[in-house]
C-alpha cells in the first residue's frame, strides 16, 4: 500500500531511524578500506545474514503452509534471485565507488536512484500501453536533479580526507544507484504478502555469496583476507556496526517501510544520506569537507529529487480521488 492518513505513527520513526543508519554506512565501508571491496561487501552482508537467520527462522515457523508453499513458487524464486543479483551489484559497485571517489560524492550519487525511476518509468510507459507517464513535475525534478549532479563533477580531482573526486568513481556510486532500484521494486512486490525477513535474508545471503567468487576473480588481495576475515579483532567491530546499524535497522527497516510507504518516498528519504553520512564521516573518520562545486551542485541535486517525489505524491493524491468519486457513483 502506498502512504496514506491511515499510515501508522511508527513508520515513521521506523523511517527516520533507518535513514540514519544506513547514512552511517559510506563513512564505516571507508574506514575499513585495506580489505578489497568486493569482499568488504560480501563480509558486511554476511554477517548482516547471520544477524537477521534468527529472526527468518522464527518468522517461517509462524506461517501457515500456503505461505511457504507460496515461497517456493517459481516466481517468488525469480524475484528473489533477482533481488539477490541486485543487492550485490548494488554493493559491490557502491563501495567500490568509495575507494574511487569523495565520500560526499559517492552518498550522492549512489542515492540517485529516484531519478533513475523516473527515466524507468519514461521508458515504460512509451513501451507499454497504460503505464503511467512521468508527471510534468517529475520530469523537471529530474532535469533539475541531473543538472545538479553534472555540476557536482566539476570538482574532479579535489581531494577530501584522502580521497580524490573521479569520474570512474561517481560512475561506480551511479551504477549502484541503478542497480539498487531493482533490489526496492523486488522488495516491493514480495513484501504485499511476505514477512520482511523471509524476504531478507535469503536476498542477503545470496548477494554476499555471489560477491565472494566476483572478489576471489578480481581482486588479488582476496586470499590475505579469506572468505571470512571479518571474524578478526581488528574488523569484527566495523563489521558488526555494519550488520547492525546499516543493514538490521537501516536497510530491513526500509524493507518494511516499503509495506506502507511508497517506494519513492522511501527512496526520497535516503536522499538526506549524503548530508548525514558526509556529517558522520566529518565528525568520526576525518573524512574532509567537500568541494565547491559539490556545496553548489549537491543541493540542487537533492532539490530536483524533491520535485520528484512532491510530483508522484500529487498523482498518487489525485489518483485516489479519482477512485474514490468512483466508488461513489
């Protein structure tokens, strides 16, 4: 369901309190950079599968049989799949993009995604007879969103706590923008009748094990690390902050906004990721102050997404009035 007056109090708090976590994400992943990316997100999404095991068992145990009959349906499988793929790319690109860029710049591009929905959902409805086209506002959140998103890559080659601003970087942080819509749209669909952590947990084991022979191909220091490293003192806390703080309460706790809140105001409200984080990094890890261009550009960015989402709350409103005088008559 989509927001609405009926929307409980506590989807809220929920929301605000995940939008924290996952801010505190980028600054963690950056802190611990000696590990090679792609398994820096296999580990964090490993241990993120131990802590929500629990809480899938407990939730499987309570379900009648035709929900778990249902969960083994070739479609609920594909979608899952599916997710799974997503959150990995989604991972592996994301934090590769810290290594190759300012944390400020990869939070803002890796939270881009409502804009890339809204060229999703242009695509679709010139294809598709009925799909819904992009309002006017939309439209122009996301000129104005991309506009400001160009001038932020005028600060290419500034350096901000020891990483320097690329191009090949901010491509990495857009990519996992990209490929994060389709972990939300599986989330989306499955989550209208299943559990969020039956839902979770087989999506984030099997992302962190398809990151595990994608890190063992590309990245040569996986074998000074090994498939579970994360198990050493020097890691173990980063890591378990990770689990808990991004991935329980941040990334589960969307999940289930998502049942709720619409998608694009879920995705809209990750967009205060990049000041939060940025302020995170800041404070805790000496993660440097941005450049001017992305002190410019970076706001009309997060402007355009609010366009945005103001442009899809307006048609949703308008739609269920439109339902609603129907009924009516």
């Amino acid at each position: 369901m989509y927001e609405s007056p009926k929307t409980p109090l506590w989807v809220w708090g929920l929301l605000v309190a995940a939008v924290c976590g996952v801010s505190s994400a980028g600054a963690l992943f950056q802190h611990v950079d000696v590990v090679p990316p792609l398994l820096r997100a296999s580990w964090r999404l490993q241990l993120t599968s131990i802590v929500l095991m629990p809480f899938f068992v407990f939730q499987w145990r309570k379900q009648d049989s035709t929900t778990k009959a249902r969960m083994f349906e070739r479609n609920t499988l594909l979608i899952i799949v599916g997710s799974g793929c997503a959150l990995a790319l989604h991972f592996g690109s994301w934090v590769a993009s810290l290594d190759a860029t300012s944390l400020t710049h990869s939070l803002l591009f890796v939270t881009a995604h409502p804009l890339i929905i809204i060229v999703g959902m242009g695509l679709l409805s010139a294809l598709y007879i009925g799909y819904r086209q992009p309002s006017r506002l939309e439209i122009i959140g996301a000129i104005v969103g991309f506009s400001g998103a160009a001038i932020t890559l005028l600060d290419q080659g500034h350096q901000q706590g020891g990483h320097t601003v690329t191009l090949w970087g901010d491509a990495l942080a857009f990519f996992g923008a990209i490929f994060v819509v389709g972990y939300i749209v599986s989330g989306r669909v499955l989550r209208e009748w299943m559990p969020i952590f039956l839902y979770a947990f087989p999506v984030t084991l099997l992302a962190s094990l398809l990151l595990i022979p994608a890190s063992m191909l590309a990245e040569p220091e996986f074998a000074t690390f090994g498939v579970v490293g994360w198990t050493d003192a020097e890691f173990f806390p980063w890591f378990l902050a990770l689990a808990l703080i991004a991935g329980l309460l941040g990334h589960t706790g969307l999940n289930t906004c998502l049942r709720y809140i619409s998608p694009l105001v879920v995705s809209t409200s990750v967009t205060l990721e990049p000041l939060l984080g940025s302020l995170i990094g800041w404070a805790f890890f000496g993660s440097g102050v941005p450049g001017r261009w992305t002190w410019f550009g970076g706001p009309i960015l997060v402007l355009g997404v609010l366009l945005v989402i103001y442009g899809g709350v307006a048609v949703d409103n308008t739609n269920n009035q439109t339902h609603q005088t129907i009924g009516e008559e």
